[in-house]
C-alpha cells in the first residue's frame, strides 16, 4: 500500500506532457476575391474558395454546400450554393454569388459551408462545418 501511495506521489509530480500537437489546418476559405465596397444600385460579387492545405483535398463525392445570408442592405442571387454551382477543380471547388446593393451603410454576407475535407490518398476524411463573415461597404450611389 505504501508502495503504491509513493508511485502515485511520483506520477502527480511529473509534469504532464502533451501526447499531440496541435495539427495544422487542412484547409482555408478564401474570400479575398469578394467585392468588399460598391456603390447603391450596383451589383458586387461574392466569391468564395475551398482550398485544402498540400497534402489534402475536398471529397468530390462528399455533401458540399454553402448557405448565404445577408442582413438588410445586401440582396444576394442565391440563398445556397451546392457542388453544381462550384467552378475549378471538384477537390478545390471556388463559388461566386451575384449580389445587389441595396442601401447604403455597411453589411456582411454570412457563409456557412459545410464539406468533407480528406488526405490525397482519402484513407482519413472530416466533416467541416465553417462560418465566415464578409464586410460589405456600400457607398452612395
């Protein structure tokens, strides 16, 4: 018993080691070809790209989706976009949304895409679920 009492001594003085490190992202959203200022009455572009890290890619048999939504100053084409609507390679799929200006101020187009992210030999897959927010400016027109 004694013996026992002294091991457990030992193990909760032993500063814990991390048994992993954080890994890395296997993906970004890039958004950067978004029209981020327009004027009112004109029309901007949303523009969205899945770009997997090297070593990975988007299942191209996978659910891929992203649902839009804007506030009150902002009028999208489209409330969804699915694999159809993707552009550029089926496992880095790019998606680009028309929208109007309708008021002047500032606003933001919410996407939330949901999409299967795999390594290239598509021996590990995820589900991803991620948001991202766009600012909008709208100018007078």
């Amino acid at each position: 018993m004694m013996l026992a009492a002294a091991a457990l001594g030992v193990a909760l003085a032993t500063p814990a080691v991390p048994t992993s490190e954080a890994s890395p992202s296997t993906f970004s959203l890039d958004v950067s070809g978004t029209t981020q200022s327009v004027k009112t009455g004109a029309k901007g572009q949303l523009s969205v790209h899945i770009k997997p890290a090297e070593g990975y890619k988007v299942n191209e048999k996978g659910p891929l989706s992203l649902k839009l939504s804007a506030k009150d100053k902002v009028a999208l084409e489209k409330a969804k976009l699915l694999r159809k609507d993707a552009t550029g390679k089926v496992t880095s799929p790019e998606f680009a949304c028309g929208f109007d200006a309708k008021a002047q101020g500032k606003d933001a187009i919410t996407v939330d895409a949901t999409f299967v992210i795999c390594d290239i030999a598509g021996t590990i897959c995820e589900m991803k679920k991620e948001k991202v927010e766009v600012a909008v400016a709208i100018t007078d027109g």
